[in-house]
C-alpha cells in the first residue's frame, strides 16, 4: 500500500521507526478513533492496546474519548414506544394492502 | 394492488424491523417528535411502493436513504421555522435526576459538558456525531441519511470529537497526564 509505504519512509527519516511491532504515539493517535468504534482488526487493536497501557499520555486521550462516546450512547434520547407501535401498525397494514390511515 | 396477509412480504421482512431505528434518525434529523413520526410515516409509504425495485441487500441503507429524501423533500414544502431547538439536549439532561454520590454528581458535570459541546457544533458536525455515536449508525449509513463519502463521515467525525475533547479539556473535566 504506497500509504504505509509513504509512512515507513517518513518514519525513517526522522529516526521514529519502531523497533518491535510496538506503534508509536503518531500510529496510535492517526488509529485511535477507529479502533474506539471498533473499525480495526484484531491484530491492530492489540498493538494499540499495547501502546495505551504502555504510554499515559495516548492512554489518557483515549480514556477521554470513550469517555465522551459511552455518553453520547448513554443519552440516546428514548423513541417513544407508542410511537414505534403507531408506526409499525401503519406499516402492517400497508403491507396488507390497507388504506394505511384508518386503524 | 392486493398483497397476501402471509406476513411474508418482501416490505414485511426489510422494512419493518428498521422501524425504531428509522424513528431514530428521523428525530435527529428534525428534533421533534411528532414530525419524526409522520416522517417515518411517509418514509413507509414511499418503501412500499418502491419495494418492487428493491434488491434486498442493506435495507437499512436503502431505506436511510428513502428517509433522507423524504426529509428533504417535506422541507421544501415548509417554512424553514422548524428549527431545532438547541436546548433541549441539554434541559433532558439537567433534569436527570442527580444522585448523592460525590462521584455521579462529578460524572453528572461531565455528562452534562459533553451535551453541551455536542449542541454548540456547527451542524455539519453535529449530526454526523447524533448519527454515528447516539444513534448507532455505522459510518456507511451515515453516510447515506447525509449524502456524502463515508470518508467524509469520517473526517467530520473525528473532528467534532476532538472540539467536544477540547472544550472538556478547557473545562478541566477531560483525565490529564501529568508527565
Ligand atoms: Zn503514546
């Protein structure tokens, strides 16, 4: 892929190139959103878990942003379930090939 | 147009599981009950007369995408009045009932800054977060109900998070390293 390609080199050039597997905090930080709405493979997710204990500073960030995530989902506000019923009996009856508007 | 009532129906099998998530994003696109309904309600009416030419594959895109343009379409016909009120993310959670607990009161402050960040995006931003992590979207459907690339989705993402990390960080409640 000429991206990871464009990566080592740059890497290279400034003398970051991981010795191990191990990420560095730039790999870590360009990855870490995907890897908190679970879009990565396991392979990478374990290296970057490996960083995250590793380095406080990466591990930190990435308490702060599931942080904020596990909110949003928290306050996912409520659909009213009459309102879901409504619907769904709407939709049955278009599928039965009803005037859908009278109950 | 008489359908069998076997309950078989091709609109019976795709389109009405996605009921609850339709209602979902229709109350994110329009922040208001009533009109979230009678959206999903013509989002219905459209499926099912488009449900002929459907292939069957990702229902939920197609019918994201059948909402979006219904919302579209309904705007165009109304005054532009209906704006989303940006308070109310916020007053449902500041009347959430605190608990005693010194650390839910400290959670609390934090929960409430994080909805508070999320209403002052610029909507672009907004939505993309309201879709994705309160909605549960994935980064393909959002990208339907919005029209743009998924890497778009991506990009807006991110970035509305970074500016909700920010202000916490500026509100000292975001975890600090001290290194
Ligand atoms: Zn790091």
């Amino acid at each position: 892929m000429p991206g990871n390609h464009v990566k080592a080199w740059i890497m290279k050039l400034f003398g970051r190139a991981p010795a191990t597997d191990a990420m560095d905090c730039h790999e870590v930080g360009a990855l870490l959103q995907h890897y908190l709405d679970g879009h990565i493979d396991a392979e990478r997710a374990r290296r970057i878990e490996e960083h995250l204990d590793d380095c406080r500073r990466c591990g930190m960030e990435a308490e702060t942003y599931e942080r904020i995530k596990v909110t949003l989902a928290a306050h996912r506000p409520e659909v009213p379930p009459e309102s879901v019923e409504r619907l769904r009996a709407f939709g049955e009856r278009l599928a039965r090939g009803e005037d859908p508007s009278t109950p | 147009m008489q359908r069998p009532a076997t309950g078989d129906t091709a609109f019976e099998r795709f389109v009405l599981p996605e009921i609850e998530v339709l209602l979902r994003v229709a109350n994110s696109l329009t922040r208001n009950h009533a009109e979230a309904e009678d959206l999903v309600q013509d989002t219905l009416i459209r499926a099912y007369r488009g449900i002929d030419g459907f292939d069957g594959r990702h229902p939920r895109a197609w019918l994201l995408t059948i909402l979006r343009n219904t919302h579209i379409n309904r705007n165009r016909r109304r005054r532009p009045e209906l704006l989303r009120d940006p308070d109310a993310a916020f007053d449902r959670l500041a009347a959430a009932p605190s608990d005693d607990e010194a650390d839910a009161t400290v959670d609390h402050e934090l929960d409430v800054e994080i909805v508070r960040a999320l209403d002052e995006l610029d909507d672009r931003f907004r939505r993309v977060i309201e879709l994705v992590d309160v909605d549960g979207l994935s980064y393909a459907e959002a990208a339907e109900v919005l029209a743009v690339p998924v890497g778009t989705v991506m990009s807006r993402l991110h970035r509305a998070r970074s500016r909700i990390r920010d202000r916490l960080d500026r509100a000292g409640l975001a975890p600090r390293s001290h290194m």
